[in-house]
C-alpha cells in the first residue's frame, strides 16, 4: 500500500491495485488476503481474518471481491464487517498457482476504526447533528478522573484530513 497511512472505518470497502512481474490469470492463480491485529492474532478471537479473492463480495465477513485484471495489475475491493476489532493491522496476500506452494507478500498496515455512519455497527449514530458534533469536530476536551473529581482539558482531535499533522 502505497500510501503513508491508510485509514479504513469498519463496515465499508477499500479499493487495492496490486502490480505483479507477470499477468495474473483467476483460473491457475489463487490470492488469499491475510489482515492481521495485535500481538498474537487468531481468528477465534477475530484478530486474524483469511479470504479468498472471489468476484461477489459476501456480507458481514472480510472479503476481497470486485476484482478487475488490466495486464500485470489486479484491481480489488476489500470490506471489513461492521463487528470486525478496530486497530492498527498489517495485510499480506498469499499466491499459489495451480494449487501449489504458496508465497506470502507484505502488502502494508492500516488502521481500522468504528463506523459511526453504518447502522450494522455497534457505534452508530443515526442523527447528522450528532455526527457533527462528536464525531467531525477537530477540537473539544478530554475528561479524565473518578466520579467524585473528573478534570477536563482541550484537546486536538486531529481526525480529519487538512487538520494539523493529518493527512500530510
């Protein structure tokens, strides 16, 4: 992944172009996605996913579908499911052809986040005032403390893009 940081909210697709030394042909060529989170990732604990590229995306699961091939270039979507463990992951893409030894490439890390603006999670937000106002604002403050003294301070978000120290 190509980009400095990539961030994804839960529950929504992300597109990928992979570039390969030769064409990629679906009918010999299989592509597993690998996202992995935490220090000792398993999928009982859903801190590891594993899915084939297929061409129809499947719902509430990872998937990597939508694919097109242009010479040595496959394009894909990748979603992650609304329940899917926020954190900061690492993508690899394992390749076997005909069925064969496979090889597992790096792709990159992104970071993945609730998704207040799809009500398949857990976190959404159904008012666009709300949105606003806890979700798009740059500035506001951070509460820290027990019930009987809580003490409040500015703080910069810095969650969207054109923000100081975001997105540059």
């Amino acid at each position: 992944m190509g980009l400095k940081r990539l961030i994804v909210r839960r529950g929504q697709l992300f597109n990928l172009q992979l570039n390969f030394n030769r064409p990629f042909q679906p009918q010999t060529d299989s592509i597993t996605f690998v996202a992995e989170t935490g220090p000792e990732p398993t999928e009982l604990l859903g801190t590891r996913a594993s899915f084939l590229l297929t061409q129809a995306r499947q719902e509430k699961v990872w998937s990597a579908s939508d694919f097109t091939i242009d010479s040595n270039s496959l394009q894909v979507s990748l979603f992650t499911p609304a329940n899917a463990v926020i954190g900061h992951y690492t993508l690899k893409i394992e390749i076997s052809r005909d069925q064969g030894q496979s090889v597992t490439y790096p792709l990159g890390n992104f970071i993945l986040l609730f998704n207040p603006w799809s009500a398949e999670d857990d976190v959404y937000l159904p008012s666009e005032i709300l949105l606003q106002e806890y979700i798009m604002k740059d500035y506001g403050f951070v509460y820290k403390g027990r019930e009987s003294f809580v003490t409040s301070w500015p703080w910069n978000y810095g969650q969207v893009i054109g923000s100081p120290g975001v997105g540059s």
